[in-house]
C-alpha cells in the first residue's frame, strides 16, 4: 500500500466518542449507599451475601415496584 493508504486506514476508525457519565456517578453512588445500608444491618454471611444482592439490584425492585403501584 502506499504511504496514504496507511494514513486513510489509520483515520478511518477515528470517532469522537462522548461520555456523558454524570447518570454513572449518581448510579454508583446509589449502589454504594444501598450497600451500606444493607451490609450494617447483616449479622452472618448470608445476611451479607444478601445484603450484597439486594444492594446491587435495588434499582430494578424500586422500578418493578413503582410500575407495580402505577398499576401498570
């Protein structure tokens, strides 16, 4: 190939790539917040195995539970 092929090649796959993570930080803090709350109130391990589930899936139970009250 000649030497603007290679450059061609080199730039095609180039894109700006935007991240809007301000939604992951209040997410990950959400998470980390619902791990705290339910890890203090643990008293064996699989309180705290648990806690860690519920921790981690509380988003889709409030969502579950929030269409469920819409009657949805």
């Amino acid at each position: 190939m000649s030497k603007d092929g290679d450059s061609f090649i080199k730039f095609q796959h180039a894109e700006k790539i935007v991240n809007n993570s301000g939604s992951n930080a209040i997410y990950g803090l959400g998470i980390i917040g619902a791990l705290i709350y339910f890890l203090q109130r643990a008293d064996s391990f699989w309180a705290v195995l648990w806690g860690i589930v519920k921790g981690v899936f509380w988003p889709a139970v409030l969502v579950y539970e929030a269409l469920k009250g819409l009657n949805l």
